[in-house]
C-alpha cells in the first residue's frame, strides 16, 4: 500500500530543492537526487515522474498538477507563478516557512487533544471490563443470598445481562452507525453540515474560526508574495480552508471584490473574519502593504488558536474526568448499597 505524502515530506522537499537550485544545481538533477533518496514510496515514485515529464519539455508546475493528492492546489499556483517571474528558489523558500506552520499548528492540536483521548479511551475500556467481567461475578454472589436488591444495583445487572445477550447486536449496530456516519460524513452533503455544526459550538466553534481566518490569511499573503494574481490567490486560498461553509462565502467575497467593492468589505460581509482583521486588511489595501497586514493577522489568530485550544483541552479534561468518575462511582454505589443490605439483614 502507498504511504501518504505528508506536511513535513513536503517540506523538506520544498526546503531541499530551493537549496539545490540556490546552488546552481538544475533543478532536473535536483529532483532525480531527490526521488533517489526519498523514503517515502509515493514521493519517490512521484518525483521520478515528475522529472520524467520535465525531460519531455513539461512544465514543474504542470509535472506538478498530474499529482494534486502529493502537491496541494496553493502550492502548485505558486509554483506556477514562479515559474512564470523566475524566481522559484525564493517560491520555495515561502513554501517551506509556510507548510513548516502548518505542520507545527497541527502537531499543536494533536498533542493537546491526547490526554483527553487517553481518557476517554481508559473510560470505555474500565466500563467494558466491570460490565463484562466484573458485574456477572457479583450476580452469583448476589443471588446465592436470595433477597431483593436496590434499584441502583438492579439497573447495572440488568445492563450486564443485555451487554452478554446481544452483544452481536451492539457491535452490528455500531459497526453500522459508525460506517454510515463515516460515508456520510465525506460526502459534500455530510461535510457541510458537520461543518455548520462545528461552527456553531461554544468555544470550539471560536477555535475553527481562527483556524479559518488564520489558514486563509496565511495562504493568501503567501501566495501574493509569490506574484499570484489577487483574483486566483483568493480562490485558492478560500479552497485551502477546509471549511465548506467558509469557502462558500469566500467565494462570494471574491466575486464582491472582483465587481470593484474592495477586499476588506466583503471579507467583512461573511460573518467570519472578526473586525480586528478586517480592520487590518482595510489599512493594508489603503497603504499598498495588504501582504504584510495578512501575515499580521495569520500571526495574531495563530496565537488566538493555541489559546483557544488550551482553553478546549482545560475544559476538556475535568469533563472527561467527571463523566468517567460518575460511571465508576455509580457502579461502587450499586454494589456497596446490594452488600450493605446484605450484611444488615444478616444480622438481624
């Protein structure tokens, strides 16, 4: 099976050949060196088809558009646009400063989302492991007492014996809910209302927000910089979202721009961007300098992400904690009140 090309092989790829052509080395030499001592399969197969089409007089940018599953759509307009004011080295190096973001931004969310996920995972597991092995023991010992048992410890007996009963049931049912939730999920349909939603949400909703305004800005400033005209960056960038939702509205602000109203006005007429960041694009389009004011606001709202995702996982944590205190303790209370009632009739 392929391995999938990822931010940091990208990178380095960007990083390696911009310094390769620096040198004076031809950029076909370059990429044949590189197919050669890539480690990942799909880039080193993709790199030697991509220096194949370059020996039949291909374009980079062409060789690069037959493998848009590798070489992102941003990341091929601005290849495109080096190519055409010859100053691929420079593109390259904005390239590598670019996706180098968005792999830390990434790796940033990843880690603050593994506590939460190894306690939730250590909740289902102790939750399976008392219902499945634990519980059935005590009804045995229960029963050999012979006396009616509080409603706490009747309901968790009751949940055992239908987890033994139909557990077939349970895994067909998950197994179903989960695929179809899963094709759902990455047909267009399933995507934009799960986006809708997300968008929607206290706190996390704020998180996607800046992560929009932060990916858009940051494509946008990156690819201007590399001579892409405004009309076909904006494009680009809408697309580099990831957001449906965003992009649609994107779109239309392009199209607002395109018929004269200016960048700032519609950026501001879609709900997303907040008015500190319009205010900023406003000042870049009134002094000339629109690509410095969108590498300020990509700065500031990466900076309001990662305190947006500290403040998710800070709530995350003791949630997770009390949801999986609350199912420990009631399991303790229904088989501490079923022996304390045990015990007291004993004595009697």
């Amino acid at each position: 099976m392929p391995s999938r090309v990822t931010g940091k092989d990208l990178m380095h790829l960007s990083r390696q050949l911009g310094a390769f052509l620096r040198a004076g080395i031809p950029i076909l030499d370059g990429l044949d060196l590189l197919g050669r001592e890539a480690s990942n399969t799909t880039m080193r197969r993709t790199l030697t088809d991509v220096a194949e089409g370059l020996r039949q007089g291909e374009p980079l940018a062409e060789a690069f558009d037959r493998h848009p599953k590798v070489f992102p759509q941003a990341y091929r307009s601005m290849i495109r646009s080096a190519e055409l004011s010859g100053s691929l080295d420079t593109v390259l190096d904005r390239l590598t400063v670019y996706i180098e973001r968005e792999v830390a931004a990434k790796s940033k969310i990843r880690s603050a989302m593994v506590y939460p996920a190894v306690i939730v995972v250590l909740s289902i597991s102790v939750s399976v492991l008392l219902v499945t092995f634990v519980l059935p023991k005590f009804r045995v010992f229960f029963a050999s007492f012979d006396q009616e048992l509080p409603l706490p410890t009747r309901m968790l007996l009751g949940l055992s014996d239908f987890v033994h009963s139909y557990w077939w049931a349970i895994l067909v049912v998950a197994a179903a809910g989960g695929t179809g939730a899963f094709v759902y999920g990455r047909s267009e349909a399933g995507r934009a209302m799960t986006d809708r939603v997300l968008l929607r949400l206290p706190v996390l909703g704020d998180a996607l927000t800046f992560s929009i305004v932060e990916r858009f800005a940051r494509v946008l400033s990156a690819m201007l910089r590399a001579g892409v005209p405004l009309g076909d960056a904006m494009d680009v960038a809408a697309s580099a979202t990831n957001s449906p939702s965003a992009t649609r509205k994107l779109r239309i602000a392009r199209e607002a721009m395109l018929s004269g109203e200016g960048m700032s006005g519609p950026l501001a007429a879609t709900g997303i961007f907040p008015p500190s960041a319009t205010q900023m694009l406003r000042v870049g389009e009134d002094t000339g300098s629109l690509d410095d004011q969108l590498d300020t606001v990509a700065g500031f709202y990466e900076k309001e992400l990662d305190y947006k995702v500290n403040q998710i996982t800070t709530l995350l944590e003791p949630a997770v904690l009390l949801v999986m205190g609350a199912i420990v303790g009631f399991v303790a209370l229904a088989l501490v009140t079923a022996m304390y009632g045990i015990y007291g009739n004993a004595i009697k």
